[in-house]
C-alpha cells in the first residue's frame, strides 16, 4: 500500500507537471495573441499611414487646384479691369470728341457710311444740338440729306454722333458714338488684351 508520503509527493509532481504544462501552454497562447497584436497593429499603422498620405495627397491636391483657380480669377480679374479701364478712357475721350477739330470730318465718316446702309434717295440726319454745326459742316454738298436736331438728353443720341434713317422712317442707322463702341467692343477686347497681355485675345 502506497505511503501517505509517496501519495503526497506524486500529486505534488503531478501538480508541478500540470503547472508547467499550463505555464507552457499559457506561454505559447501569449506569444500568439502577441504576435496577432502585432501584426494588427503593424496593419492598423501601415493603413493609417496609407490614409494620411492619401488625405495628405488629396489635401494638396485641392490647396493646388484652389491656388491654381485663384490665380486664374486675380488674372481675369486684373485683366478684365485693365479693358474695362481702356472702355472708360474710350468713353471719356468720346466725350470731348466734340471740342476737336477733327469732329465734322468724323461726323461727315458717320453720316456717309450711314447713308450707304439706308441706301440712296432722301435721308434724316439726327443729331445732338450741340453738334449741329458740326453736323450741317459735315452734310454740307449732300442735297438729299436734312438735318434733324434732338434735345440734349435724349436718349437716342445722348452719347454723340448721329442716327440716319430713310426719310420716312423705315430704314434706320445708328451711327452714334454709343453704339459704334459697343458693336467694336469684341474687337475692341481682343485688340486690347494683345496689347495689354500678348496673344490673340483668348483665354479669358
């Protein structure tokens, strides 16, 4: 019959044995979980760096794309008031055109290419009364043509120049100085921006 003591001993060297296989168990499990910690979080680390650079790319992409069209709307901008000026000049130097000695003749320029467009026969000559000596000086020779004065504010012909029409009024040409201006302003905006800027006026 087994001793008390060996019993002891062989539950002692059972339960040592128990331990250490569970230590060693325990051990294996550890460095496992370990090593998927790990490589969660190598995973985890690669994919938050791949999403900052791919935030980061994407940041600069958009401050690029921004700064790209803030510069194109200074230069527009810049460009479009640098025309707008050269129209305001244009305007203001139509505006004393009158007091020129060269108005008549520009005025005579006006009312013969008016008259090709209504065509021949008897025309109308509307004018500003502040250019009607102007304007008789310029018609003078031309038997057909009669000179027409409107108020000074009139909206017609406010801006100066002259509006010819078919003596009865069915055939009109506006030879003011308004709207001359705005049928060349493409022109005029091209020619400009080749002046100002280079190139043939595109790109805006």
């Amino acid at each position: 019959m087994m001793g008390l003591v060996t019993l002891l001993r062989l539950i002692e060297d059972e339960t040592r044995e128990e331990i250490e296989r569970i230590e060693a168990e325990t051990s294996r499990t550890l460095k496992k979980i370990e090593e998927s910690a790990r490589y969660s979080a190598e995973q985890e680390r690669e994919r938050i760096e791949h999403e900052g650079e791919r935030r980061a790319g994407e940041e600069r992409r958009l401050i690029l794309l921004q700064a790209e069209y803030e510069s194109g709307k200074r230069l527009r901008e810049a460009r479009w008031e640098a025309i707008s000026g050269v129209f305001s000049e244009a305007e203001e130097m139509l505006a004393t055109l009158t007091e020129s000695p060269e108005y008549p003749d520009i005025i005579r320029h006006l009312v013969l290419e008016g008259i090709g467009v209504v065509g021949d026969g008897a025309v109308l000559v509307y004018c500003r009364s502040q250019d009607e000596d102007a304007v008789r000086l310029a018609v003078s020779g031309l038997d057909q043509a009669e000179v027409r004065v409107l108020a000074a504010d009139d909206p017609a012909i406010i801006s100066g120049g002259v509006v010819i029409t078919s003596a009865d009024s069915t055939i009109r040409c506006d030879q003011t100085f308004a709207t001359r201006l705005d049928q060349m302003r493409n022109t005029l905006i091209h020619r400009v921006h080749a002046t100002l800027f280079g190139g043939d006026g595109d790109g805006y």
